[in-house]
C-alpha cells in the first residue's frame, strides 16, 4: 500500500488545488456515538483510536454532519467541534455537511429544524447566515477551520421544506431555494478570512445523469456562486459504474467544475442479525461480489473512475459511514457496509481508502 500522510502545515487550505494530493477518507461523524456505546476499532489487530487508525491508513479527509438540534445530541455543533479537534490533531482536512434539520435531510424529507418553522422566508434566509456562521467562526476559533463546506445535504428536491422546495412547474421555487442557498454560502465566504474554503452543493445522483443536469441548469441559471458538485453514488439505488463513470465526466464538462463523491458504500458481506438494515440484499456490481475483498475492489474502482475524470476534475472521494460499527448498546443499520467489520477491526477497504 502506498500511503500519503500529510501534516498539518502541509494541509493549508491556502495551497492551491493542483498542489493538493487526491483528498480520501469518510464522513465519521458516527464515532462519538460508536465510543459511547462501547464501541472500539481495531487496526493491525490492535485498539487504537479511529483518528490514529485514518492516519496511519493514510487518510486524508473527513467528513462531519451539522443537525442544529437533534434529539440525542450527536451531531450537534458542541460534538462536532470535538471531533474536529481529533481529526484536526492526525492532519485530516475536514468537510461540513450541514443539512439544516434536527435530524436527517435527504431527497425524501428536508424538515426545517423546530426553531425555525414557523419564520418567514426571510427570517429563514437570515438563520442559514447566522447559523453557518456561527458554526464556522467556532470551528475557526479552537484552530480547526473547514476545508469545504457542502451547503445542505443531498439538496435536489431542495431543502428546508416547503419555502426552498425545488418544483419544476414553479420557478419562483428556484429563486427561492437560491436565495437559501446564497444565504449560506455568503456565511462561508464571510468566515473563510484570507483561506479558501471551499463550497459545495450536493446531490444523490452519482449514477443519474438527466436529474442531475435538470438540477444543476437550474441552480446556474439562478447564478447560485458555489464552487464545486458534490454526489452521491450508492450502486443499488444510483445505477452502475458505468452509469456512474459516465455522468462525472458529463457534469465536469458541461458545468466546468470540479467533483467530488463525497457519499459511497458497498457491502462487505449480509448483516444476519434482525433489525433495520440501509442495503442487505444482493444487488451489487457484477464482478464485485459481496465480501471484505469486493468491497474493497469496487471502492478501487470508484476512486480509479474518479481520478481519471477530465481534466484532472475529480478531486476526492468520502466513503459513507465507514466507522458505523454495531456497540454492546446498539446494532447499526450499517453494519455490513462500513469498513470495519461488526466486532470492530478494519477491512481492506481502509487501506484503499488510504492509497494515493
């Protein structure tokens, strides 16, 4: 395995992106959840703390979760900062994904968060630019400043449901997602001081190219000023690599920015024990079968496709919930799609993660 491990001086978000290696790891925010139901990861057959484990993989990037309120606490700002700090003392540069909800947004349901539901539009464009930037200026001030920031979460029937509701037969609806959109981005370019960083916007459409087009020709023509795309690919909902190698090189040339997948999974075997599972049937890739070995190999290809995008357009890939492991407390509905397995030590999907 070839690993880049890249100090903290090394990561500046001042470098320009061409000097920057190919940036692979996982959005981790389940970790904090994961420890405090007794959790452990496991590398080379020793315990060791997952932040050490990315690093000595040689991960590069991570990716955190923003719910304003949630219920349970996870993934609040007050958790985030502290995982930041961890990511941040390994030289991980990390992504925020703020979905602007108390719980999860994705294209079935963008649910205001319960302070907000009642306020006007523009109250609501108001506190995206508050909330955004108060989350970040905490971030810059304990000395973990984002690289990238991906304004809402898998956004393409909109967010922030019903004022930002994306609606083909209403094109007020897309001046007014825009604006919610602006709202936030205005808030990191605000934030960001004399760094770059870097904003997204992001859709599940890994493998779809016509909705994705749809969205995105709208969203430009609103002149909405975010700087990168963001996908989704997960095989048995988006479509086959082909599908999925065919789209990346249609959206880098037709909207001439650079792409990241900052959302992946494949299955590492069948989670045989009763409870909710995200993917446990046998859709998977011909030719990648449904083992610690194919998963691996798929996620191989996945970053092949990627880096090979034109003109050097792709530029980092996040695997979905690699450390979302079963605890003594509570059995994941991820549990076969992380790269680790149920007891908690890596696959080799950890090391491929880890290869430049």
């Amino acid at each position: 395995m070839t690993t880049f491990i890249v100090a903290g001086a090394m990561m500046s978000a001042n470098l320009p992106p061409t000097q920057l290696p190919f940036l692979s790891g996982g959005d981790v925010s389940e970790i904090a959840e994961v420890e405090a139901g007794g959790g452990k990861y496991f590398y080379q057959g020793k315990a060791e703390d997952p932040f050490v484990i990315m690093k000595k993989a040689g991960w590069n990037f991570v990716r955190f979760r923003i719910w304003n309120k949630p219920t349970a606490g996870w993934c609040d700002k007050d958790q985030t900062l502290k995982l930041a700090k961890r990511a941040h003392a390994q030289g991980l540069k990390i992504s925020l994904d703020f979905h602007y909800s108390d719980w999860w947004a994705d294209p079935g349901k963008q649910t205001k968060p319960a302070d907000w539901k009642d306020f006007s539009f523009e109250q609501l464009e108001k506190a995206v630019y508050d909330y955004t930037k108060d989350v970040l200026s905490a971030m810059n001030q304990q000395g973990t400043p984002p690289y990238m920031v991906q304004v809402g979460n898998e956004i393409v029937g909109g967010m922030l449901w019903p004022d930002g509701k994306a609606d083909s037969n209403n094109p007020e609806q897309w001046k007014r997602l825009a604006k919610l959109l602006n709202s936030g981005i205005r808030a990191v370019k605000d934030t960001a001081g004399e760094d770059k960083v870097i904003t997204m916007l992001h859709l599940d459409r890994g493998g779809d190219n016509k909705t994705a087009v749809w969205w995105l020709d709208h969203i430009t023509a609103e002149k909405v000023p975010f700087d990168t795309i963001g996908l989704s690919f997960y095989p048995w909902w988006h479509g086959t690599l082909a599908a999925f190698e065919s789209n990346l090189i249609d959206l880098s040339r037709r909207y001439k920015k650079d792409i990241y997948v900052v959302e992946v999974a494949y299955p590492w075997g069948t989670d045989k024990k009763p409870g909710p599972h995200v993917y446990n049937g046998d859709k998977t890739e011909s030719g990648y079968p449904q083992t610690p070995e194919g998963q691996a190999k798929f996620l191989a290809k996945v970053k092949e496709i990627i880096k090979k995008m034109p003109e050097g357009r792709g530029k980092g890939l996040l695997y979905w919930a690699p450390t979302w492991i079963p605890t003594p407390k509570e059995h994941s509905p991820y549990a076969n799609l992380a790269t680790f397995d149920e007891q908690g030590h890596a696959l080799p999907s950890v090391d491929v993660l880890g290869e430049q």
